[in-house]
C-alpha cells in the first residue's frame, strides 16, 4: 500500500510536473473568474471531469514511468555517422561479443573445477570451506562483470564482515548484486527465479548465505524475517544485502524502501549505486526481458559504466519508526546517486492500483489544482 505523505511534499510532486489545467479543456472553453478572483461552481462542475481524467493520465505516468527505460535521442541517422556505427555493431557482435563469451565459460570452468571439491570434500571443515567459497564468488562475479568490460568505480571504505549491521541499495537490475559481490562475498535476500538461475541461487549462492523468498507466498515472509534476525546476530557470516525497493527500478527514480530491513535493530549502511547510459541502458525489466537476454545485451554493448558509493552508516534515531527511517535512508541514496523519489510502493509494479488508491491520488490531485486556481 502506498503510505500517506503531507500536503507540502505532494504540492512539491505537482509543481514538478507543472500541469497546465487549460490544456485538458475542451477547445474554446476558458475558466472565467469574478472580479474578486474567485472561481465560479459552475465552471468548476464543468470541467471536474475533466480534471479527474487528467489526474487518472498522471497518476499512471508517475507510477508507470518508474519502471521504464527512458531512450536517449538516436544519434547515427545521417550519411556521416551510419557507416561508423554498422562498423560499431561488426566490432561488437563479431569480435567483442565471442571473447566475452570465451573469457565467461573460461571462468566457470576455473570455478566449477574449484567450488566442487571444496564444497563435497571441505564439508567437516565449515570455515576453511567458508572462506574458499566466498573468494571464488568472488571470482566468478568478477569475469561476469569483465564479460561486459565493465567500468565500476567503488568509492567509500569497503564493506567488512561485523556483527548487526546490513547493507541496503537502490535497485536496477540483477547485475546490482554482481557488482557488489565482485567486491564483497555479501548474503542477499533476493526472489526466487526459473532456469538457470534459480540453480544458481539453490547450490552457489547459497553457500555465502543468500536468503530466497517468493512474494507471492505469505509464509515466506515470517521465514525471511526469522532467518534475516538470525543472520545479522552472527559475527561470522557474510554481510547482508538487501534491495528494499523489492523490485527494479529504471535507475532515474527511486520508489518507497520495505521497512524490514529497518527493523532488525542494527546498523544500516546505505549504498548507491548509478549507471551511466552512455553505452547500455542496465536497467531490467523482467516482465519483458529474461535475465539470458539482459545479459546479452550487456556483452555486446560497449561497455558497462557504473558508479558505487559505499555511504556513511545509519542508526535509528531515539523516536524515529522504522517507516521513517526508512525514508531518511532512501533519501540519502537518492541525493547521492541522483534519483528522484516517488511516493509509491514498487510491488504496485506486479498488480495495477486499486480503484480505491486510484480515486484518493486523483482526488488530492484535483484539490491542489483547485487551490491554485484560487489563489491566481
């Protein structure tokens, strides 16, 4: 559900948009004003519906565009720049794109040929087992993150294995989690996934002490909230991760943090993560993408540019709520990574708003617009 915000915050989303009222006016129809600047109950019952179909357009539009990937303007539709760029996709897809391929199953065969005995003949020895298996997922991010040529920049202290304390960071694709474990062998919380990479995250990842969960499954959030309580008490397990945004977001917007992780009463560290577009939008839409062909078009894109600032750690103020706190931290990352924040809930993203969300956010709309029309 989406929480209440106060009027000045909502005033400050509407400003942003800067909707011009008389554009959605039937044409030759104009909103006339007493002498003493007062609107008239005619013209207001006139073009309330009107005014409530605008409100149901940018509801949607503000919700909707979350989860978008915004494309940049084409720049090679001319005689001078079109043969540099069919040169371009000759570079990438017949030469960059088959040695990315070679240098990733060349990394898998180092790390299968490792993790596999380590994991069947190490089981007695739990920490020496432990401390290999986080080095080679290490490792094997890594030549993911090499597949794409990427270009990470790590700014801030690195993360280090401490007892109640979890690391929270706005959420765009899958490869967030890569990126960040090429550094550090975190433990995230992440949904359960098909295919391939639901047994990846069954055998590998769970060996670093990954947590999975399926939304749609209410058991599993009592489970998840248990083990997350148990994982952050243990001086030594991995560091926890989570996206508390629950789903990806197009890196241009940040949407509300789930309160769980604010919860656990420990240390939040924040981190932020931004993705230049200059050569690959990272962005992941699963509900139209699978993650094989996401990772196809990172390896024969140019290259990956992101940034990472590890951010100074967070605790929870004396009379702060965990829905607070939770927004005090989304509002850090956000300034930092440069994303705008929206009032909304990204779950919202696997079922459309109900009538009742719907109605509320068009009604304040149509108030705010009203009182502006009154004061001019």
């Amino acid at each position: 559900m989406m929480r209440k915000t106060n009027p000045k915050s909502q005033s400050t989303e509407l400003e942003l948009d800067q909707p011009n009222i008389e554009d959605y006016l039937p044409s030759g129809h104009t909103i006339h004003q007493e002498p003493h600047g007062k609107l008239r109950l005619c013209d207001l019952l006139d073009i309330s519906p009107t005014l409530s179909e605008a409100a149901g357009a940018i509801v949607d539009d503000s919700f909707l565009r979350c989860f978008k990937s915004i494309r940049s303007e084409p720049w090679n539709w001319n005689v001078y720049l079109f043969p540099l760029w069919c040169f371009g996709v000759v570079i990438r897809y017949l030469i960059l794109f088959p040695a990315r391929v070679l240098l990733l199953s060349f990394g898998w065969m180092i790390f299968l040929s490792a993790f596999i005995p380590v994991h069947l003949l190490l089981k007695r020895d739990n920490s020496v087992r432990k401390n290999i298996e986080r080095c080679l997922v290490e490792m094997i991010c890594g030549f993911f993150v090499a597949s794409w040529t990427g270009v990470v920049k790590y700014h801030g202290p690195r993360p280090s294995m401490r007892p109640k304390q979890v690391f929270v960071a706005n959420h765009t694709s899958m490869i967030d989690f890569i990126i960040l474990e090429q550094m550090t062998a975190f433990a995230v919380i992440m949904q359960k996934h098909p295919g391939w990479v639901g047994l990846l995250q069954n055998t590998i990842l769970e060996s670093v002490g990954c947590i999975w969960f399926n939304r749609t499954e209410a058991k599993d959030r009592e489970i998840v909230a248990r083990k997350l309580r148990e994982h952050v008490q243990g001086a030594d397990n991995n560091p926890l991760l989570i996206f508390p945004e629950g789903t990806c977001v197009n890196n241009h917007y940040s949407v509300m943090f789930k309160k769980g992780a604010f919860e656990l009463g420990c240390t939040v560290c924040p981190v932020a993560i931004k993705y230049n577009k200059i050569f690959v939008d990272a962005f992941w839409n699963s509900r139209k993408q699978s993650f094989t062909k996401h990772l196809l078009q990172l390896m024969t894109s140019w290259a990956v540019v992101c940034d990472v600032w590890y951010l100074e750690p967070q605790n929870q103020k004396p009379g702060e709520t965990s829905i607070e706190f939770a927004e005090r931290v989304r509002e850090i990352i956000s300034q930092r990574a440069g994303l705008k924040m929206v009032p909304w809930d990204g779950y919202l993203k696997y079922s459309r708003p109900s009538p009742k969300l719907r109605e509320g956010k068009q009604r304040n709309f149509v108030e705010s617009v009203l009182r502006r029309l009154e004061e001019k």
